[in-house]
DNA sequence: AAAGACAATTTTTTT
DNA sequence: AATTGTCTTT
C-alpha cells in the first residue's frame, strides 16, 4: 500500500485510527483531504468493508468530485454504492428515495433562497403584514435559522409582538410549501432528520448499511447537519470527522464551531489526532497567519510548523484609493508573469470579502488584457433568464408549484397582472387548493370578466401544450428549445437596452447546452435512485425531472467554463480548501475586512479566521493591499488598515510602493511601518469605531484619526448621513455605549 | 395591465 | 453605484 508510505507520522495515525469515533484537527495546508481519501482506501483495502457501507459528506459537490477521482486512483475496487456528496445532495437523495414517509409528494421541487424571499413577501402581503414592520428577507432568515436548528413553527414562543408574528408567518409559509410540494434549503436537511427520527426502520436500515462514516470540514457543519450526523452513527459510532476549528467561517448561516471543539464530549471514546505540518506556505506566512489567529480565544491548541524555507516576504501596499489597488494588482500581475519563470495565471488568485468588490479588478485586467475568471457571485442558474424558463419546466413537472406558477403567469407579461393573480389566490387561499387547479376551476365557472378569462385560458392552453410535448419522443434539448420559443421569453428580452437582452438569450441558448451536456454527457446520479443511470435511458418527462432536480443544488460550479489558463477571482469564502502561489488579499481595511457589521456585532472571531483562511491559501508570495479611500454605496469612505494586517510582525512585510503617503486628508508619520497610518488603540479614551455623540451633528461613529498631538483629528461618519472630519481636541464628543 | 420615472436600499459570506 | 421595488402615467 504505497500511498500509506507517503504519509507523515500523524497523518499516519490518523489514517490508521481505531475504527470508533476519530477527530482529526487538520491545519490548513496539513494534508487533510489526502487523509480522508486514504482512510476511506484503507478501510476499503484492510477492512474489506465494501464501498457500499460507506458514506463521506463533503462540503461542496465540487469537492465530492475531486475526491472521488483522488480515491479512484488509490484503489482498484469499484466505488459502487458508496455514498459520497454534500449534505444537501444525500439528504435530498433521502427524501427523494422515502418522499412516502418523509410525506412529501413525489415531484417535490426545491426553493432556492430567492425564491424562499419571494414566497415570504407574498406571505406577508397576504397576511395583511406591513412589509416595513417584517420584511421578507428577516422572516427568511428566521425561519432558516430556526430550521438550522431543529425548531419547526410550533417549538417556538414569542417575547413579544414582533416574533409572534414572525412565528405566525413562518407557520403560514411553511403550509405554503406544503400545499406547493416546496422544500428549502434547510428543509431538506431538517426534514431528512426527521425522517430517520421517526421511522425506525428506515434508520435502523441505514445505520446497518452505513459502518463507516466521515465528515470533511466539519467544522462548519450545524446543529441538524450534526444530529443526523449522530442519528446514523449511533450504532457503530465509527464516525471520522476531519476539519480544523480555525477555519470556521460559515456560523452566519448557522455553522456551530462547538461540533468540533465538543466532539470528544459527545463521544467520550474520541481518538483525536492533530496534522500540524503545514506543506503549502513558506514560513513567513504561516508565521502571518499563525500571529492573525493567535488573537482568537475559541480555539483547540494547536502551532502549525513547516519545513519549507522561508525565501520572500508578504508584501504591503497601500493604495490612494480602490483604482490605484486594481492598477497596483493588475501591475504586479503583469510582471509576476512576465519575470518569473513559469507562472500560470491560474497560480494567481485575488480574494476579496464581498463579491461586489471584484469589479475595479475585472476592468483593469481586461484593460490589460489578462484572461481572468471570476468564481460566484451570480451563479448560471441564479440569473432571471434562467429562473424564468425553469419556472416554465417546474410548472409542467409540478402544477402545484405556486412559486413557479406566478412568474411564468408574469414572465413574459401576457395581459395577466397582479389584480388576477389576488383573485386567483383568494379563491386558492378559500378552496384550499393550489394556484393551477383555482385557475383552472374559475375558468370553468365562467366566473371571470370576458378579457381575463382569455388571457387565462391562453396561459392555461399554453402549459398543457408543453407539458403534452413531453409525451412525445423528443430529446431534451430539443424540448427545451422548443419551450423556450413558445414562452416567447426571447423576444421579450430584445425589448430590453443596451445589449443587456442579447447576454440573456445567449443564457437561454448556454441552457440548451446544459442540456446536451446532461443527456450525451457522463452517466449522471439522480437523486431517487441509487446507481448511476444514463439520462437517456429515461423517459422524457423524467429526464425533465432529473434535470431539475440536479441544477437545484448544484447551481455553483455547474456551468462548463472556457478552459483558458486565467487568474483567479473570488471571496474569501470560496477559497477555502484552494491553494495559490500568488495571493492577493485585496480591500484590507477596517470596515470592509473585517467588515462593519461583524465588527457592530461582536462577530469579529469568525472574520479573524476568515483572514486566516485567506493568508494560509499562498503558497509562495502573499500580497496585501488597502486603499485609503473608497467608494462604497456611492460614499468615498477613508478606512484604515485592517486589524487583521496589522497584527502581522512588521518584519514580514515588505513594503512597495511610497509607503506612507502624505495626502490633503492623511499627514499621518509616526513612523516607517506604512500600515500603522492610522491609530487605533485609545485616543483620549476613544476608539476606532467607536459610537459617540456630537452636540450638533447628532450620533455617529468613529472612521478614523489623522494626525499627532493637538491638532489630532477624527473622521466621523454621522447617522445622519454626514462625514465630517473635527478636530478632537475641540469638538465636544461624548462616548456613547 | 404595462411601461416608465422615481425612490430606496444594499448580503458579506452560500448549500 | 447600481440594482430593486414603488409610484405614476398611459
């Protein structure tokens, strides 16, 4: 077994563990997924268990798929009936397999977050809610992440006025979804767990089956993600859970760190084994990033060493403003390729904490030309173009799909407006029946004025037509194009300006393509069966149907891209588990990173391991940059460097550029670290960030200092909207708390 | 009902 | 700044 000979010591033992409960803290950079991969080799080769009785969570369907091939490589038996996917994808395939006893119709489809928000703004709105007292998007994340956590609308008590109408609306939007045949997100894990929760055979039948099971990145998983986790392990207890605690950065979206730091007390009989030889940075910056997260109190024990030789510095830059650091970027890029030997554009990587911020760096290097690719942000099957078609192929899968219904009834506008669609839900809301059968029952009764009946009835021909088209013996593609150029979609998007309306239709025709992609591509696993199946092999109807269901979850790194070797762009957040040569850190300044709500809200852990996730990405050279000014929500804001750069030893980094800069705004000089511009600890008792009170200018909070000594001035952003810069010594401000 | 002008607001991060 | 929703007009 030669790949057991590659491994370090304690990469060794963790690979070897004892068969009960394992946690492996695994620094960044330390070899987790190969230990993962090879543990699954090793019971696979030694234990003679089969493929079958294992099951491996991954954190996205990306890396689900880079580690099938990695394992393919390392064994020779077949992988067959081995369960390897998100949590998402493998509790879908659960409720997909037992939708009887999960009591789910058959053809229930999946609500992505936009459309979860658009269900709950029609929900509000039809409770006679004001959108201003609970908008859309708070009840959304209410009901999320009481989701994430296991409560369900009846587990919950209200304090006050406010939450009891949030409790009622949740209970309103999930009958909604009941009615609909609608899962969320959450849902899908949650009801997942309620299914093994209260079949005892179906638990008991995959607890048998399910031996082994290992966790990657567990460190984010939340609190359903981990009963589930423990509901199927609890008879065996041979769970292998790897991640490391440091890198935790999804607790917004109901991650709980506890999972990992707790695991031992959950399973008292834990081996727990810690990689700590880091083989992706050079020392420099791994001492970076070890002084970055040094300064969180939450964490397990744990020093990340290396071998490798430390040969270069970080680099520092501190930009004027947001186009000086895209020019200073693009620059270095444009040298880095030409002077060093060998350097791909895919070994250069730009991360930045919001998906906004990639777009002075998108202009600059076209303008240089350098092929760049931008990873999320709008995903393919995110855009409208594409949620309004699906709405039409939703539609023809499930008429029950109230969400979908509405946007085809809308998209295009087909003399159909809001006031038939109130009436078609009030007599919905009344009969208690969805939004196709009301539609259909009042074009029955005659009931409706002559123009709406027609354009009703029309819209009614039109999706019973579609759907009659599956019926026939047509491939997929061609389906698609042909529903395309009945929902008339396209010449609607012609009407739109600037050329935007072509982008759209060229995503119409890239879904076609998806399409091909799906039919002649590999053999692809549908969620309701086991094996892998060849889509054409599948009636019509149901290759419509398996398409649906993996565009849903799948919707991130779907879309084939061009092959071309570019420079990688993307948050902070995608990069986890990547690894680049060249870093740039870009935007690195108080405010933006870590950013004002984190900082507001005492979140400001989770953005610490944010930066170390992004330091401990380089492999050799690290760049980080800020600017002084930026142009944020139309402001130009004055933000020092962050925290985070400024816990790094100053004899890390290198510095370019002029370094301090003296500029109308900033005569700051105390000295010749460039990143200490400006001060954060105490001045005269007020701090950065800081709420304080002006006698006239009203509340406002601290953005800066400038200056030494008596004429120290403090820029102040005021909750009236405006920025002033005062004098400290002479404005009155009071510390407000 | 649909198109256009206007105002408001922002997710930071994603399965 | 730019998108999104709301209000107004046709």
């Amino acid at each position: 077994m030669s790949y057991l000979e590659s491994l370090n010591e304690s990469q060794f033992d963790a690979v070897t563990a004892p068969l009960g409960p394992v946690r492996v803290l695994a620094g960044a950079g330390s070899g987790k997924t190969r230990v993962l991969v090879s543990r699954i080799a090793w019971l696979l080769n030694t234990e003679q268990c089969r493929a079958h009785s294992i099951l491996a969570v991954t954190f996205t369907n990306k890396a689900a798929f880079e580690m099938k091939v990695r394992l393919q490589d390392l064994i020779q038996t077949s992988l067959k009936g081995l369960w390897m996917g998100t949590f998402h994808s493998l509790c879908h395939r659960l409720l997909r397999m037992h939708w009887q006893e999960a009591k789910l119709p058959q053809n229930f489809q999946i609500l992505d977050s936009d459309d979860q928000t658009r269900l709950c703004r029609r929900i509000i709105r039809e409770a006679g809610v004001d959108e201003k007292t609970i908008q859309p998007r708070e009840l959304a994340n209410y009901i999320s992440g009481h989701k994430e956590e296991g409560r369900r609308a009846h587990h919950l008590e209200f304090y006050d006025q406010h939450e009891a109408q949030l409790i009622e609306l949740y209970k309103l939007y999930q009958t909604a979804c009941e009615t609909a045949g609608l899962v969320d997100f959450s849902e899908i894990l949650l009801r997942s767990l309620e299914l093994l929760r209260d079949n005892s055979a179906i638990l008991e039948h995959y607890q048998e089956r399910f031996q082994f099971i290992l966790v990657d990145e567990f460190q984010d998983t939340n609190s359903v993600q981990y009963a589930w986790l423990k509901l199927l392990a609890r008879k065996h207890e041979r769970l292998f859970v790897v991640g490391d605690d440091d890198q935790s950065i999804y607790g917004w979206r109901g991650a709980k760190i506890e999972n990992i730091l707790n695991f031992d007390r959950d399973f008292p009989e834990t081996t727990t084994v810690r990689l700590e030889q880091n083989y992706r940075s050079t020392q420099a910056i791994l001492s970076a990033a070890n002084a970055v997260i040094a300064k969180n109190s939450e964490r397990l024990p744990k020093k990340l060493w290396t071998d490798n030789e430390s040969d270069q510095l970080l680099v520092g830059y501190r930009a004027t403003d947001g186009y000086d650091e895209a020019r200073f970027v693009v620059e270095t890029i444009q040298d880095l390729l030409k002077k060093e030997e060998g350097v791909r554009k895919s070994d250069i990587a730009i991360l930045y904490r919001s998906n906004a911020q990639s777009r002075l760096f998108e202009e600059f290097l076209m303008r240089k030309q350098i092929p760049y690719r931008v990873y999320g942000g709008l995903r393919f099957f995110d855009r409208a173009e594409i949620k309004d078609i699906l709405s039409y192929f939703r539609l023809i899968v499930n008429p029950k799909d109230d969400v979908s219904i509405e946007r085809a009834m809308t998209t295009p506008p087909k003399g159909i407006g809001q006031a038939t669609i109130n009436r078609i839900r009030e007599f919905a809301t009344t009969h208690g029946a969805s939004l196709w059968d009301s539609a259909n029952m009042m074009l029955e009764s005659q009931a409706l004025p002559t123009r709406t009946h027609n354009v009703l009835l029309s819209f009614v021909t039109q999706i019973n037509e579609m759907k009659a088209l599956t019926e026939n013996d047509l491939a997929l593609p061609d389906l698609f194009s042909e529903i395309i150029e009945r929902s008339q979609l396209k010449p609607h998007y012609k009407k739109e300006p600037l050329g935007r309306g072509e982008d759209r239709i060229d995503n119409l025709n890239e879904l076609i393509t998806a399409a091909e992609y799906f039919t002649n591509g590999e053999k692809v696993e549908l969620a309701f069966i086991e094996e892998e199946i060849d889509p054409l092999s599948l009636p019509l109807y149901e290759q419509l149907e398996a398409f649906l269901g993996q565009t849903s979850l799948n919707s991130s790194e779907n879309q084939a891209e061009i092959d071309e070797d570019s420079v990688q762009l993307m948050t902070l957040h995608a990069s986890k588990g990547l690894e680049f040569p060249y870093v740039f850190m870009v935007g690195l300044e108080d405010g933006l990173f870590p950013s004002d709500n984190s900082l507001s809200e005492r979140r400001i852990e989770e953005e610490r391991r944010l930066a170390y996730v992004g330091i401990t990405r380089a492999e050799k050279k690290l760049f980080l940059t800020s600017a002084e000014s930026r142009m944020i929500y139309g402001k130009t804001l004055y933000l020092p460097v962050s925290r985070f750069v400024r816990d790094i030893p100053p004899e890390l980094v290198e510095l370019e550029g002029p370094g301090i800069r003296v500029t109308p705004t900033s005569v700051n000089s105390n000295s010749n670290h460039a990143f200490n511009t400006p001060r954060t600890d105490g001045i005269e008792g007020f701090n950065l960030g800081d709420l304080v009170e002006h006698p006239k200018f009203g509340e406002g909070v601290i953005q800066n200092f400038e200056g030494s000594g008596p004429s120290t001035r403090v820029v102040i952003n005021f909750s009236n909207g405006g920025r002033k810069v005062l004098v400290l010594s002479f404005a009155k401000l009071t510390k407000l708390d």
